[in-house]
C-alpha cells in the first residue's frame, strides 16, 4: 500500500510543484515524499522512477500529440540524430525517472541514517 500511495503522491506533488517552480523541483519532492513515507532504498527508488517516469512521459505524450509531433521531430533530430519522437519521449521520462529516483533513494538514505543514530 505504501508503495502506490509514494507513486501517487510523487507524482501528483511533482506535477503541481512543476506548474510554479523549476523542472528540478521534482527531485525536492521525491526525496520529501520517501522521507515522509519509509521504505527500502531499493523500492524507494522504483517509487520515484515510476511516478515521474509516467509522469514526465504521459506529459510528453500528450503535449506532443495535437501538434503531430512537429516540434519532437525536429528536437530528435538535434538530440538523437534520429527522426524519432517517440524515443525522445522515452528519453525524456527517462530523464525524469532517473533524477527522481536518486532523489527519493537519497531520502531513503537519510530516513535510515537517522533511525539507526536514535
């Protein structure tokens, strides 16, 4: 149960915090979501990676559809050499997962070290 509740959360407080602050903020709240909510390290990073890997592609997605994919083209061109939007959505959720994956396994870390100096 703890694992769905830190994907949903993740993802929701990401998307919101997104609207006003930075890209990056996402990493903030990984990490603020698996220190709230303990977990291994291991399972706190596949929280963070699937919440924002989802996230960040479902977006992408859907940004990128009523403009049939005009502008994904020409940046896989430029980032990729390839004229393929499609992996440049998966490459860009991966992005995202990996950032706040970290993040959320640095929160797992730090939630752990504190309960083993208590």
């Amino acid at each position: 149960m703890k694992f769905i509740v830190s994907i949903l959360l993740t993802a929701l407080l990401s998307f919101a915090t997104c609207l006003f602050f930075p890209w990056w903020t996402i990493a903030i709240v990984a990490f603020i979501v698996t220190a709230v909510i303990p977990q291994s390290p291991g399972r706190s990073f596949l929280t963070g990676f699937l919440a924002l890997f989802l996230l960040w592609g479902v977006l992408s997605f859907l940004i990128s559809v009523p403009n049939e994919h005009i502008l994904a083209h020409k940046i896989s061109m430029i980032i990729l050499k390839l004229d393929n939007p499609y992996l440049l959505i998966l490459v860009t959720a991966l992005i995202g997962g990996v950032v706040a994956g970290f993040a959320a396994m640095t929160g797992s870390f730090l939630k752990k070290k504190k309960n083993a100096t208590e």
